[in-house]
C-alpha cells in the first residue's frame, strides 16, 4: 500500500466520525423536509432570514462542508486504488 493511500484512508475515517459527530449535534426538527414536500413555502420569519448566523446554521454548514469531502476522498480513494 502507498504513503498516500494510508493518510486518505485515516483522512476518510476522520471525516466520517466528524461528519457523524456533527449530524447528531443538529435538532431534532424535521419542519425542513417536510415544508419543502408539503409546498409551505419560503417563510419570511425574523429567523429564518437569520438562520446562518446561529448555532444550527452553522452545524449545517459544517454538515454539507464535511458531505462534500467525505465524497471527495471517496472518489480519490478509488481512482487511486
């Protein structure tokens, strides 16, 4: 095995404890979802309009960061091999 497949690997099993970290950080709401499915609408809500600058807003930010380098080195770790 390569130096390099060794660190995308450890990276890789970082990435998934952080992201599953993360995931089980969040609430517990599902309104998300199903306001998107039931055609709720945009709500123009003082917190909604804010919702990126809070504590939840960040943890979703750091989960979709966190998706898209798991896929990355996902992919990097097959091509590699």
């Amino acid at each position: 095995m390569s130096v390099v497949f060794m660190v995308l690997t450890a990276v890789m099993l970082i990435l998934c404890v952080a992201l599953v970290a993360v995931v089980l950080m969040q609430s517990k709401n599902a309104s998300g979802f199903s306001s998107a499915i039931g055609g709720m609408g945009e709500s123009k809500s003082y917190w909604d309009k804010n919702k990126g600058r809070s504590i939840e807003g960040k943890l979703a930010l750091y989960t979709r960061v966190l998706a898209v380098l798991y896929f990355v080195v996902a992919f990097v770790l097959c091509v590699i091999k």
